[in-house]
C-alpha cells in the first residue's frame, strides 16, 4: 500500500510542469563578485536574485596616506552591495546562444571611508584614522547579457549592468558560469 501511495504521489509531481533554475557564480569588473539565482519559461520570460560586491578606491582619501606595518599599502577601498530582483526576458538567437535582458528594484548598501583625522602613532599604524559611514538606499538595477551554453547545464554569461541609486550609480561588466538547467 505504501508503495502505491508514493507511486500515485510520483506520477503527479511528474504531471506537474518542471520549471527550470539556474545558479551563477562569477567576476564583476570593478574588482568584486557576483551572485546569481534565477528561473525561466520557455517563451524566455522569467525572474531573477542577484547579489554583487564590489570595491572603489576612496574617493576621499588624503593624498598622503599610508596603511602602515611592514606591508604598507596606499590603496583604501570603498565597499558596495548591491541586492536585486529583477524581470528577464531571454531570446534565443542560436543553439548555443541567447541574449537576455533584465530590469528591477534594488537595495544598496555602501561603506564609504570619510571623515580622514591625522594619526601620529607610528610605523606600524595607519597614518589617518577614518569613519566608515554606512548607507542604504533603493536603485533600479538594468542587466544585458549574452550567454553561451556549454551543455545543457553549464554555460558562460558576458553581461553589463547598471544599478542607479540615490546615493550610489554603478556601471560595470560581469562574467558569471552558470549551472542548472540553462535551457530547455
């Protein structure tokens, strides 16, 4: 009898229509990472959850500062995060090829060093302390990619992308693999 009953269960989940997800994992330029999990249609409309990080050189560093320790370092990076969700719409222009866009709501997070104080305490400290002064804000975030399947579960997304804030404005280039099923 139980093996009837998870027969029955089996045979609906298999009349239940499948819908696709996929997984990237990649670089963002500027320096940083991105993040992705979306699903599809197969007319190509679907949705998708990003997650990127990324650094800028401080804009507000003073010109003479020092990291301090032995491994003094001149750069001072500011932070950026940047959470959306956004509609797609994939088209399929070969086989092994589509070009996809995508547009929605985002939430930005960014660390920024700022108010720069001399630091006298010697060789192995910074020469300036700073704050670090956190911001969050609401962005609309524009994504267009072309991607290449590999397999049916692996393929190489080359996208540009643009999350513009009240705060914040970020324009760069991604490359991102893809797992899942890719297409259909």
């Amino acid at each position: 009898m139980l093996c009837t009953l998870v027969q029955a269960q089996s045979n609906q989940a298999s009349k239940l229509p499948a819908r696709p997800f996929y997984v990237g994992l990649g670089l963002s330029y500027p320096f940083g990472g991105v993040a992705e999990l979306g699903t599809y249609d197969k007319k190509g409309w679907g949705a998708s959850f990003s997650l990127m990080s990324t650094v800028k050189s401080s804009k507000n560093k003073p010109a003479d500062y020092e990291g301090g320790g032995l491994y003094s370092s001149k750069s001072l990076e500011d932070n950026f995060l940047f959470g959306s969700v956004r509609l797609q719409k994939v088209f399929y222009i070969g086989p092994k090829t589509h070009v996809g866009i995508e547009a929605g709501p985002c939430v930005i997070i960014s660390r920024i060093k700022d108010n720069f104080r001399p630091n006298h305490g010697g060789w192995f400290t910074a020469s300036h302390t700073y704050d670090v002064i956190t911001t969050r804000s609401l962005g609309l975030s524009m994504k267009g990619r072309v991607g290449i399947v590999r397999s049916k579960s692996l393929g190489i997304d080359l996208g540009i992308i643009s999350n513009i804030g009240s705060t914040v404005n970020y324009f760069g280039g991604e490359l991102a693999f893809s797992f899942g099923k890719i297409r259909y």
